[in-house]
C-alpha cells in the first residue's frame, strides 16, 4: 500500500519541479528577449 504514496509524491514532485523549471526557463527568455 505504500508504492501508491510513492506514485502520487513522484507524480507531484515531477509535476512541481516540471512547472518550476519552465517558470525559470520562461523568465530568463523573457529577460533576453527584452535586450
């Protein structure tokens, strides 16, 4: 019963960490884009 706690953590963290790095990847283009 533990391996589907497992699941929904990863799931979460992959979700989380997913939309972090495109918040940053966004950022630093926008940044360029702007010079």
């Amino acid at each position: 019963m533990g391996l589907r706690w497992v699941r929904v953590v990863l799931l979460a963290l992959g979700v989380g960490v997913g939309a972090l790095a495109v918040a940053i990847w966004y950022s630093l283009k926008e940044e360029g884009e702007g010079e």
